[in-house]
C-alpha cells in the first residue's frame, strides 16, 4: 500500500491524500525510483530525495564514518552524533524504520542544526503514519536550512494539511512553491495539487486554478504522445478543476453525491481549458449550462470563458448569474471591468461598488472600483480603493500599477514613482517565477 494511503488509514485523513496516491505511487516511492545514487539501493525514500537535492543544490556533503567508527562499541561514554547518525543511517538503509526514527531523533538533539537528520526524521515520520511529529521535524528543517529550504516547506505543507491547519498548510505550500520544490516530479506535483485544493477551499479559486493549470499541463508534458488523454483521465484533478471553477470552497473528499457529476463535468471543461483546447471546452460548456441552467456557478464559469472571444454574451452570463446568485461578488468584478474596458464607467462603478461592499477583503474589488473612479476623474476615491486594495495584496503588481496611475493623476510624482518601481519589482520576481 502507497506511503500515504497508509497515513490515511491510520489517522482518518481527508480523501485528497488517499485518491492523488492511489495508481500513481506515493511521493517518497516516487523520489527512490528516481535516484541518481543507484548505489544506495536501499536507501528509503526520503534520504533518496535529500540526494537528489545534494547532487542539485550543494547543500552540504554526504557524512557517513567508517565502518569501524560507525559500529564500534561506544564503551561507557554515551554515543557521539557521528555514530548516532551512522546508525540512524543504517537502520533506515535496513528499513528498520522505528528505530531509524529513535536515533534521528537522539542525533537531531545532539546537533539541532543537522538539518539533514531534521529531512530524515520527517520523511521516517511522514511514511510510517506519524504526522505530528513529521511536522514538528519538518518545522525545525525549514527553521535550519538556509540553501534549500523549498521542499521543507512543501514537505511541511502536506503535514498540515493532513493535520487540516488549512491556513498553515497554504503559506507553507505557497512558500515552498517560491523556493522551488526541487527536481522531483512526483513530489512537486504532490505539492501544487495541493496548494491549488487548499486555495479554492480558502477562497481564492483564482490562484487554485493557477495551481491546477500548472499541475494539468505538467502532467502532459510527461506524457505527450497521449497527453489529453491521460489528463483527461486524472478524475481527481478533473474534481479540484471543477470545484474552483464553480466557486465551491469544499475539499474533493467532500463534494456531496448530488453535485458529483456537475462537478466533474464542469472539471472536464475547465482541463481542456487549461490544455488550451478552448473549441472543445466551449462545446462542453454549452452543454453544461443546458444541463444545469439553475446551478449557481455555472453560467459564471461560461461568462469567463466567452470574455476573450463573446464580450457581449459573456455580459449576459454573468447577468444570468446574479439572478441565480444575487450575492455573486465575482461576477460582479467581471461586470465592472466589462464596463470598464467598453467606457461604461457609470454602470461598471455600479457593479464596482456593490462587489466591493458584498467582499470588502477581495483586492481586485477595489482596483476595480478605483480605476473606475479615476476614470470618471474622481482620484480621491480612487486613490483610497487602490490604498487598500494595495494594503490587502502588497504583492500584486497590478495594484501598485493602478495606484502608481492614480498617484501621477492627482500630481503626486514621488510617491508615484516609489509605486510604479515597486510594480516593476514584483513583475520581475513573477516573470521569474512563471519561467520556472
């Protein structure tokens, strides 16, 4: 059985873990199948990983003593790191994993700072079903680590997720993810897929299809004679596609039986979408609308695929979705830049205002409504909206741009050219991070 089937079995975990593993094998067995150290044959998954990362990062030197000094007796002296850490090696080499555990754990006491036995323990921990202290070793990893800390944070991500410290478990994915997750397929999927559950489960559906579109076009470039197909065939991506394409903040383990085919369907569509196979997915969408025309949801995630090509129509998508779901903020966000781009700023600030009252915390509310205000020449309201839509997301560059405009409009150039650097700063990192 899969690593973190077992987890599930043993600690009742949410379906998300037990359904990603299930015919794909489990993170750590994926990691030891891809090892460039074949002659560490039985070195278990973690360590494997860890040398994956030695051999990219040059993170610290592979230590293990000699033989003699690794096994000799240690007398009446109490054992010295050094053969400490050989046993925990050679227990883990043995698959004698409780013990592994014990020593790692002796060790890491010894010398905090061995930030390779905090990897070790964690992944020992992590296999065998222990996930608090899994996530206490992985805390103390990311906590010592300077070079390459990535996979520590995804690694610990997953541990809160399993735990469902949701909140926790996002910054610690999101940070990984910035890091760099390191050269192993398996393990960076893992991790984004789960980055794009938690976001949708959270509220923000943008960024989780972000995440999901990463996950569905690396899965097809691993398998690019038939690569469609096999995404296509992933239900459990096709799922987290659907619930944040509709807006549903739930878990995949938690769809309710009735909503599982519209789920799926809608999932579907939104994977060929990603694959950029846009014709097709149009057809799909159509004809999940005309299966389910009352759903909240689905003419919203119809509207924002017609906006490129059908602006127009996709208007009345979303028009149609606020008499189903007249608290739909979303749609209203789309409406008001709809308007905006066609100049019809006094109905776009109409729609502007209420997405703004119905979600006071979604900064692209208030970038909304303040370029709509300066559009109308009203820059005291609009340098107040994109204040804080800066103040919610300090890392957008799309809201220091909007204010950095606003700022030069109401003649205050120095604070315009701190915004307007600041707009240029976080592009670079995000072009960087989109070239990755």
């Amino acid at each position: 059985m899969p690593v973190l089937v077992r987890i599930a079995a043993h600690s009742g975990l949410v379906e998300l873990v037990d359904a990603r593993m299930v015919g794909r094998a489990s993170i750590m067995q994926d990691m030891q199948r891809q090892t460039t150290r074949p002659r560490r044959r039985k070195d278990r998954c973690g360590r494997e990983f860890w040398s994956l990362v030695l051999a990219f990062g040059g993170l610290i030197s592979w230590y293990l003593p000699t033989a003699h000094a690794a096994f000799q007796e240690p007398g009446a002296n109490a054992p010295s790191f050094d053969q400490l850490a050989a046993r925990a090696h050679a227990a883990m080499d043995d698959e004698r994993t409780a013990e592994a555990i014990r020593l790692y754990e002796r060790a890491t006491a010894l010398r905090p700072s061995w930030s390779e036995g905090w990897w070790f323990l964690g992944t020992l921990a992590f296999d065998s079903g222990q996930i608090v202290k899994a996530h206490d070793a992985f805390l103390h990893f990311v906590s010592v680590e300077h070079e390459q800390a990535g996979p520590g944070f995804g690694m610990l991500g997953l541990t809160e997720f399993e735990l469902k410290d949701y909140k926790k478990a996002l910054a610690a994915l999101e940070r990984g993810i910035q890091l760099g997750l390191g050269d192993n397929d398996a393990f960076t999927h893992q991790v984004v897929y789960a980055a794009g559950v938690v976001n949708n489960l959270l509220d923000q559906p943008e960024i989780a299809l972000v995440r999901l579109t990463l996950v569905a076009n690396q899965e097809a470039a691993a398998h690019p004679e038939n690569s469609e197909v096999t995404v296509l065939a992933d239900t459990d991506l096709l799922d987290a596609f659907g619930l944040a394409a509709l807006r549903i903040e739930k878990l995949p383990g938690e769809i309710p039986a009735k909503d599982a085919a519209m789920v799926r369907q809608a999932g579907h569509a939104q994977v060929l979408i990603a694959l950029q196979d846009r014709a097709t997915a149009g057809v799909e969408l159509k004809q999940l609308v005309a299966q389910y025309p009352s759903e909240p949801g689905i003419h919203y995630m119809y509207g924002v695929h017609l906006l490129k090509e059908d602006p127009l129509s996709a208007v009345e998508e979303f028009q149609r979705e606020l008499a189903i779901s007249p608290h739909h903020a979303a749609a209203r966000i789309q409406l008001a830049l709809e308007f905006l781009r066609t100049a019809d700023y006094k109905q776009g600030l109409k729609y502007a205002q209420e997405a703004v009252m119905l979600a006071p915390g979604n900064f692209v509310a208030h970038v909304a409504c303040g370029k709509l205000w300066l559009e109308t020449g009203d820059t005291d309201h609009a340098l107040s909206e994109l204040r804080t839509a800066v103040k919610l997301s300090p890392g957008s560059p799309d809201a220091h741009f909007a204010l950095s405009r606003a700022l030069s409009e109401a003649g205050q150039s120095h604070e315009a050219a701190q915004e307007r650097a600041e707009f240029e700063r976080l592009k670079a990192l995000t072009d960087a991070a989109d070239r990755k």
